[in-house]
C-alpha cells in the first residue's frame, strides 16, 4: 500500500506504522517538535480542535529514525520557510489534516489499489457498514502494525510498550519523556527501514537478449 501513495503521504503513514502515532498526535505535530533525533507529542488533533494527548503516558519524546528524519527535512525544505509552530503537515488553510478525512481520500483508495481492502459493496444497504472492521486500513491497523511488526524485529513487550505510550500501572515508563530508552530507539529505526523497503515498486524484469 506504501508504493501507492505520493512522498507525503509515505512519509505520514511510514511515521505512523514505525513511531506508533495516533492520528490525532501525527495531525497536531508542528515545526518545532521536530527535534535533532526526536519528535515531541503533546497536542492531539480532533474534529473539535485541539486537546491534550490521550493520557498520561502518552506526552512524550519518540525517536525518529535516520531515513524518517532525512525524508521530515526534505518535506520542510519543499514546503517552504514558514514559523515554528505552523503545523508539520497542514491543509491549504494551514489547518491541521482531519484524520477521518485522510482515512477516506488517501489511505482507503490506497489500500483498495494494493489489493488490501475491496471496493464498498454495490450490493450494500442504507445502514450497513461500508468496510469490514477486521480488515479495514486506518490509522488504528496502523499502530496494531506497529504492535506485530516490533516482535520480528526482536522487540521486547516493554519497548513496544514504550513506543506505543500505552497507559500502564508500571510507572518505570514515566521516565520515557526523558529519557528514550535504547532498545526503543532501535526498534523504531528497525520497524522504519521494513516500511521503506515496502515503499520502494518492485523493479521490472528485463527480458534477456537471444544469443
């Protein structure tokens, strides 16, 4: 599904698949949050404006891995110079995107091209769903991506815990917005670089000459 979308909208959902962001939380990013080698989360984007993160835990510093961090610098560089606190990836009205709308325009009609999801039933009547919820592509498919995909990389439950900002009674996880702890940093940068693969088209076999 990657491979179907332009640059800004691979960039959007590679952050969104590797770092573990809400929809609300990428939406509401600015500027400033992006830091040397982390993004500050501390604003959430909603249909009725702007509120604090989920919860607690959820405030936080993320680590950015290097090619996510050359792609954020190469997005700023075509955007143009603009204040600190504008957001990272605005509407033309410099609004943060509205996810649900996001969710409609770009990731469903890219995850249908992929194969991934079908087309609405033609069949279907007033009141009935227009997706199944077990293989729907949203945002919340892509934190439970982030979820499954962290084992392969040889994650530990806490570091995954650690990259999603789950609420936990375990308050070890408090010092997070600290400190980011190596083996989430890595887990990032591993679950990143799947994600760029994905990204790339497969390349066209070339038809050998007859001898």
């Amino acid at each position: 599904m990657i491979a179907q979308l332009d640059f800004r909208d691979q960039l959007i959902v590679r952050m969104a698949c590797s770092m573990g962001f809400r929809a609300g939380e990428l939406f509401a990013l600015r500027r400033d949050d992006v830091e040397e080698n982390r993004i500050r989360v501390d604003e959430s984007a909603s249909p009725f404006g702007l509120k604090e993160p989920k919860n607690e835990s959820s405030a936080a510093f993320l680590p950015t891995p290097p090619s996510i961090r050359r792609d954020l610098k190469r997005w700023l560089q075509l955007q143009g110079p603009a204040q600190p606190t504008e957001f990272l990836f605005p509407t033309r009205d410099d609004g943060p995107i509205p996810y649900h709308r996001y969710e409609r325009d770009v990731i469903v009609p890219a995850a249908i091209r992929a194969g991934i999801m079908s087309e609405p039933d033609e069949d279907r009547t007033k009141g009935d769903p227009k997706r199944d919820k077990a293989t729907a592509v949203n945002f919340q498919a892509f934190r439970r991506t982030c979820a499954t995909w962290s084992q392969r990389t040889g994650a530990s439950v806490k570091d995954t815990q650690g990259i999603l900002r789950h609420a936990s009674p375990d308050q070890t996880l408090k010092a997070y917005m600290q400190e980011i702890p190596e083996g989430v940093r890595t887990t990032v940068e591993a679950l990143d670089d799947m994600f760029v693969k994905a990204s790339r088209p497969p390349k066209k076999s070339v038809p050998r000459k007859k001898m």
